[in-house]
C-alpha cells in the first residue's frame, strides 16, 4: 500500500512572487506532509539509498521515526552521521544520490528523502536541537584548514572523538561556500547556516576566522610550534575558471565566485557593498552556481539568459534548480558559446559574440562534445558577463607547504582516506576533487576524521 501513496508535493512561493525577493523558495513539509510522506518509505532489508548517501546517515531510521511522529529520535538518528542535515536536505543532489537509489522511484516516485531530512533538521532547531555525545578529551590537538562542509563535517567528528579542534577560516564569517556561495534564496543564512555552524561550536569545535593559511599561519608551524598533532585541509576550491577569450578584461565581465560572494548580502539596505547587476545579464555554463549567478541576477532587476554549449539534457545543474529557474523567467540559450567579449569606447561590455554548437561524440565525461558550426556567429546585447566555468583549489597552501603534492589542475593529491604526501596533514572536498558537491566534500571530510582518529592511535 506504501508505494500507492503518491509523493507529497512541497510547497514553494509562487514564481513571480519569489523572482522579486530573496526569501527561501521552499517552504519545506509541516508536521501532517512529513508524516505522510514518511509512511511511503518501504523500509528495504538491503536500503540502496543508505550506500548512496556519502555521509551513510540511516535513512529508514529516522524516516521511520518521523511516520511515528517521534521528531526528536529522527534528529538524534541523523547527528549521528551528519552535522549539517538542515543545509544537507536543502542543496544536496538528492535525486542522483539517496532518492535516485530509492526503489519507488523504479517505477514511480521516490521517497522525498531530501524534504523530511529538512523537515526533521529545522523541527529540532525551532525546538531546542540536540547535542550528540561526546567523549572525554584524548589530549590531541587537530588543525581544520577552512570551515566549509569538508571542514565542519570532519571537525564535528573529530570532536565527539574527544580531540580539540580548532577550525581556521580565511573570511569573517565561517561557513565557506555554504555562506558565501549559495544564494539566500537557496540556503538561508542565519537561520540555517549559523545555526548549524553553532551546532558544531557546541561539540568544543573552536573556530578561528581571518586567518589565511599560508600567510596568517603555515602548516609547519601549526605542527612544529603551536602543538597540533594532525592538519585536515579543505579549504575548498574558490579560485576561478575564465574562458581566456578575447574581451573578458572589460568592465562587466564577472566570475559567478565574486558575482555571488558580493551579492550574498549587498542586496540588503544595511549593507554597503557596491554591486552592479547590470540590466542585461549573460551567465555562462550550466551547472548549479550558473542557475544561482542567474537567479540572484534575475532578482536584482536584470533580464537574464544562460548560455551553454550543449543541450539541456547535459546541464549539469540540478533538475529542480533548472526548473525554478525557468519557473521565474530565465532565458535559455542552449547549443551556444561565447567566442567574445565586445565592449564599448568607455571600457564596459556592451555585447557578446557567440558561435551556434551542435553535439559530436561523446567526451570523457560522457556528454557528447560541443563542435562549433561554421559561419554562425552571432551577437547577444548585453552589459554583465557572469562566467561560471567551474572552480580549482587556490594554490597559495601547496606552495608554502613543503612536500604537499598536487596534480596538474592544483588539486591536493590524496588517497581515499584524505592522506596526503605528508605525514599528517589529510585533506578532502574541493581542495582534492575539484569543485563538487557540498554532500561529496562532507564525506570527504567524515573518512578524513576517521583516518586521522586512526593515525593518531597507532
């Protein structure tokens, strides 16, 4: 009977009302949607969505404490395997993770995993949340380079082991890209991201901010001097990718990193960060963080159009962020890729020249490869370029640490475990694979911890 239960639809601010506003998109499940949805959980012997969720928070567990309406047990079911379920059950690629392995989905809808995770996250946050157990301290000491969810995940876990953790962060705020690269709309900023982070603050997680790694402080001397028996570094991936085509000098031409960094706040009236959202914006690429840089644009009051070179089906962005996006009245320019920039007599962009693509054959991702057609260019007017090309680790740790390797893209090298070429120093998320996703670099973050727990203890 479970699997004929249709799945509850969530409810979300209506498209021309939300295109306006910062405010969270989704309003997430109220008690009787969560318990309903809840009850369509088949509860499988062998659950595939638990093997698909990288940070193995047991799904049927606290699913199954959720259709009894015991909320309290479903939250303590999560803390025990992730730290950041609120932020977690609202930006993590569900679909293609814990729900795209649910077998409802086989032949209809999945388990809204995703949504009652949420549900479950806030409900024990506006009900005075849970501090899971911690164990008496072991005397060790372990440095966190960077406070995004690589960082809080193995910091969290490291804690409850009983070790003192300090976390150094770069910027004024921790939270990392949680804070400074996903929108408001998405991932509200206070009520979720900050209250998380404290969250963590309460395991005895101490956090340090504005402190620079490689400047502020090195890896050496957080070793040799200041007493820390072990470094994980996830510092994330924060330095941008350009097409390095002619005209991306020109005034107006922004990468989505700073385009959404500044615009995280200055939207505000109490904030006096200077902004130019421009009147007629163009977004290049497809993957999540172009659907954000167009969103936020949208709202700021310009008319915005994505370009990507391949066809919709190869966006990488989620299915439900392309689908708000079109929702609120984005433009779509697929099969297409700027060649240049075109800009006035003042310096500032005044237009983009694009060539018209059509699909080859299939590149090492898997995706069919773009092949310009000859003779198609065109022009698109606009005033601001947003390239959201994709991100690599800055290198400024790699080059004051001696013996830490890195490949040809910058990327710390490190085995499955986060293990470096220093002994010692682990590493994880984005400074290892790349830009990902939040929920890869959480995991990433959780075998850190139990490979140093394990380093420190032989």
């Amino acid at each position: 009977m479970a699997n004929k239960i249709p799945r509850v639809p969530v409810r979300e601010q209506e498209p021309k009302v939300r295109a306006t506003n910062f405010e969270e998109v989704c309003y997430g499940y109220n008690v009787e949607e969560a318990q309903l949805e809840a009850t369509r959980c088949l509860h499988c012997k062998n659950p595939r969505c638990v093997a698909a969720c990288p940070v193995s928070v047991k799904i049927p567990n606290f699913i199954a404490q959720v259709a009894a309406g015991n909320f309290a047990a479903a939250a303590s079911v999560i803390a025990e395997d992730s730290s950041l379920p609120a932020i977690c059950g609202r930006v993590c690629p569900q679909e293609t993770q814990c729900e795209g392995s649910c077998i409802l989905g086989v032949k209809g809808e999945p388990v809204a995993i995703g949504k009652l995770e949420r549900f479950v996250a806030d409900w024990s946050r506006e009900n005075g949340g849970i501090k899971p157990e911690t164990a008496p301290s072991n005397g060790h000491k372990v440095a966190v380079i960077g406070s995004g969810p690589a960082g809080l995940a193995c910091a969290s876990d490291l804690a409850k082991l009983g070790y003192g953790v300090t976390i150094f962060e770069a910027l004024h705020r921790p939270g990392g890209v949680l804070e400074y690269g996903i929108p408001e709309f998405r991932l509200p900023k206070d009520k979720v991201v900050a209250a998380e982070i404290e969250s963590v603050k309460a395991l005895g997680v101490k956090i340090e901010t504005n402190v620079i790694a490689g400047r502020t402080v090195t890896i050496d001397n957080l070793m040799d001097k200041e007493g820390f028996s072990a470094v994980f570094i996830g510092s994330g991936a924060g330095l941008p990718r350009f097409m390095n085509i002619p005209g991306e000098h020109y005034n107006g031409v922004f990468s989505a990193n700073e385009f959404l960094t500044r615009n995280m706040k200055a939207y505000r009236d109490d904030y006096d960060t200077p902004i130019h959202a421009g009147k007629k914006v163009v977004v290049v690429g497809g993957g999540n963080v172009a659907m954000d840089a167009a969103r936020t644009a949208l709202r700021l009051g310009a008319e915005t159009t994505i370009v990507y070179r391949r066809t919709e089906n190869e966006l990488p962005a989620r299915k439900e962020e392309v689908h708000h996006a079109k929702e609120e009245g984005i433009k779509f320019a697929m099969l297409t890729n700027p060649v240049e920039v075109i800009g006035d007599e003042n310096g500032w962009v005044k237009s983009v020249k694009c060539i018209r693509m059509e699909l080859g054959e299939p590149d090492e991702s898997g995706r069919r490869s773009p092949v310009e057609v000859p003779g198609s260019e065109f022009e698109i007017e606009t005033d601001t370029v947003i390239m959201s090309l994709g991100t690599s680790p800055n290198p400024l740790i790699a080059k004051t640490t001696a013996g830490l390797e890195t490949n040809r893209r910058g990327c710390i090298v490190a085995d499955e475990n986060g293990a470096t070429s220093r002994p010692g120093v682990f590493a994880g998320g984005d400074a290892v694979t790349g830009a990902a996703t939040v929920i890869l670099a959480m995991g990433a973050g959780r075998k850190a911890a139990a490979a140093i727990n394990d380093y420190l203890n032989t």
